[in-house]
C-alpha cells in the first residue's frame, strides 16, 4: 500500500444502493468509482500525527476506481472528516 493523504475532489452519489463517492479528481485525472469493497470509521492516528482534536472520525471508503476504459481498475482509499467536507486520497493499494 501507497501512502499520499492528499485532497482530491469527490461528487457523491450512490454505489450499489448506498451513500458513497461515485468519482474523484486526483492529479488532473477524473476516477470512476466501480465498486466500494469497504467502509469503515476511525479515530485520528495521535501517535503519528497530533491533533487538536484526539476523538475526531473519519470515513474511509476502499473503492476499486478506473480512469477510463483504457485504463486498468485500482484500489483506493477515500476518506473524509465526519465534521467536515474536504476528501483525501489516503493510499492507493497494491
């Protein structure tokens, strides 16, 4: 797994029936949410990186996600503050 934690740009929707991402623009390129293989809520990671608030959540959706229909299908992890409305591409799995 990749690590990146950067912003991206999300447009939610609907994936198989349920509230979820449907695309992303990461560096310049439009993604195409295909599938969402899991969901999850997690705290902030204190030990690594501090923050003001320790109980925050987050929402991580893992989405396997295309570019185009040249373009091979990708894991992906997707996460948002519950608080809050910016996204980040958290990793891309291997």
């Amino acid at each position: 797994m990749r690590r990146y934690d950067e912003p991206i740009a999300v447009r939610s929707g609907e994936v198989g029936g349920e509230p979820a991402p449907v695309e992303f623009l990461w560096r310049r390129r439009y993604w195409r949410v295909l599938d969402v293989e899991s969901r999850w809520r997690e705290t902030a990671d204190w030990w690594s990186r501090p923050s003001k608030d320790l109980l925050a959540e987050s929402e991580v959706f893992r989405v396997v996600a295309s570019a185009g229909r040249t373009s091979l299908p990708g894991v992906y992890e997707l996460a948002h503050p519950v608080a809050g409305e910016e996204w980040f591409l958290r990793a891309v799995v291997d």
